[in-house]
C-alpha cells in the first residue's frame, strides 16, 4: 500500500485538521456508564466565520467547515433569496439524499421566523407578494464537489452545507431534537 506523504509526514490528528475537521477539544471523556440518553447534542452555525461547531453536553467536541446560499450574510428574508435564515432551530427529520448523502430538515420557518416574516412585510421591507419558504437545512455537498466548502463558494438555496465526506458523520450522531443556532 502507499501512503501518500502528508500520511507520513503528520500525525491523525493534523491530518484531520487539515482535512478541515478540528478535533475534540482537550480531553473529553464519557462515564463508563453513559448512555445515548445521558449524551445531549448541540449545534452553532457561524456564518461569518463559516463553521459548524459541534457540542456534547455543552462541550465543544468538533468545528466542521460549511458553506450557505449567498454570499450575503443577511438573515433570510424570503423564499428565493438564497440567505441563510438566523436563529434557534430544531432538527425535525432526517433522510439520505441521492445528490448531498444526507439532510437534517430544520424547523424553519418556526413562530419566531414567521413574526420576523409577517412584520418585514408590514414595513415594506420584501413585497406583500412574498413568500417564505421552508425546507431549510445541513447537508453535504455533491460528492466530487467537496472543493466548493475549502473555497467558500456558496451555492445552496439557504441551507447549510458541509462536505460530502462529514454529512453522514453528523448524520449519524445528531439525533432529531437536536437545538441548531445559526448566528452572524
């Protein structure tokens, strides 16, 4: 078999790194006696920095690099926009995706998107005629196109998007319930 020289040349651990995943933080470590019950997930999307940071119990374990619709960082306004909405969401599904591997649906819109939504078009803000959309969240991207997260091209309708090669991690380990902030 033959390694490729960034194989031999860094540990796993940087390899990961360099593959785009940061690592469990410090030394974390489970009772003998957890359960999956007692393992609680959370996610946070930063948008500006272009990451997707991973918590159990509260404590960061991994940052995933993403990329979202449009280059603007804005909160969705309405269907078409290509945002990527803000706020705190609940993964409500997941299912694999013949393009993207797998999909973690987002419970957007929520109440408080909608109120953002109606009162943005009280004040003008988006056309009366507007819409909001729905079917909102994280998955991969196609497989040979994981070069559009290392370059940041953003190309989604408002999703999150994360290489091919991490969707079926976090599909895996993120059960539906899971809270999701997508900040600026």
């Amino acid at each position: 078999m033959k390694f490729s020289p960034l194989f031999l040349l860094f540990p796993f651990q940087s390899l990961m790194s360099f593959a785009g995943i940061r690592p469990i933080a410090g030394d974390t470590v489970r009772r003998a006696d957890a359960t999956p019950a007692d393992i609680q997930y959370s996610v946070v999307i930063d948008k500006s920095d272009y990451e997707l940071m991973l918590f159990e119990n509260g404590e960061w374990i991994a940052t995933y690099p993403v990329v979202f619709g449009n280059k603007d960082q804005g909160d969705k306004l309405m269907e078409g926009d290509r945002r990527t909405p803000e706020g705190r969401f609940r993964i409500t599904g997941k299912r694999k995706h013949p393009e993207w591997g797998f999909f973690l649906l987002l419970d957007y819109p929520n109440p408080e998107s909608l109120t953002r939504f109606t009162d943005r078009k009280k004040t003008g803000q988006i056309p009366r005629s507007s819409r909001i959309c729905g079917g909102i969240g994280i998955h991969g991207t196609r497989m040979n196109e994981e070069y559009a997260v290392d370059r940041f091209m953003n190309w989604t309708e408002g999703c999150i998007s994360v290489k091919y090669s991490h969707i079926s991690e976090l599909y895996e380990m993120l059960p539906v319930g899971t809270s999701v902030e997508i900040r600026k």
